[in-house]
C-alpha cells in the first residue's frame, strides 16, 4: 500500500458531515427533505420539530411537505438558529 498524502484532503465522521450539510443548506437554498432522508434518515428532522415549529411562529422558518427554508429574519439570526440545532 503506498502511504501518499493527499494534499487538501480531509475525512470527515458521519457527524461532521451531517452538520456541514445542514450549514451549507439553510444558508443557501434551505434543506431538500426527501434529499436529505436518503443521506441521513429523519431523525434529526423529528427531534428537531418543535424548535422548526417555534422558528416559524417566530417567521424565521417556512416549511412545506419538502422543504425547511429560513426566511430572510431567519437569515439574519442564522448562527443563532445553526447553534440551537447542531
């Protein structure tokens, strides 16, 4: 086996990619429901649906059948709401 680096490679746990996926999500275009279930199953999604719920009376959230999206209030708390749920 050749023991070569790979120059800007890094491995990351299952975990870590989780969260950099749900980063990368809501603060772009928001989080793809049936997309993420086939990478990561709908557990976080549940044990996460009461703060969704109160991100929305709040007007931070939309969500819909398929999607979670911040709003443009939630982008400007989007570390706040990132800190609440990672």
């Amino acid at each position: 086996m050749n023991n070569h680096a790979i120059m800007n490679s890094e491995v990351i746990s299952k975990e870590q990619m989780h969260d950099e996926y749900v980063m990368l999500a809501l603060r772009s275009s928001g989080i793809e429901l049936n997309d993420y279930k086939k990478k990561f199953s709908d557990d976080w999604i549940k044990k996460n649906n009461s703060y969704f719920e109160l991100l929305k009376n709040e007007q931070h959230l939309i969500t819909d059948s398929n999607w979670i999206k911040l709003t443009s209030k939630g982008y400007a708390v989007c570390d706040e709401i990132l800190k609440n749920i990672l």
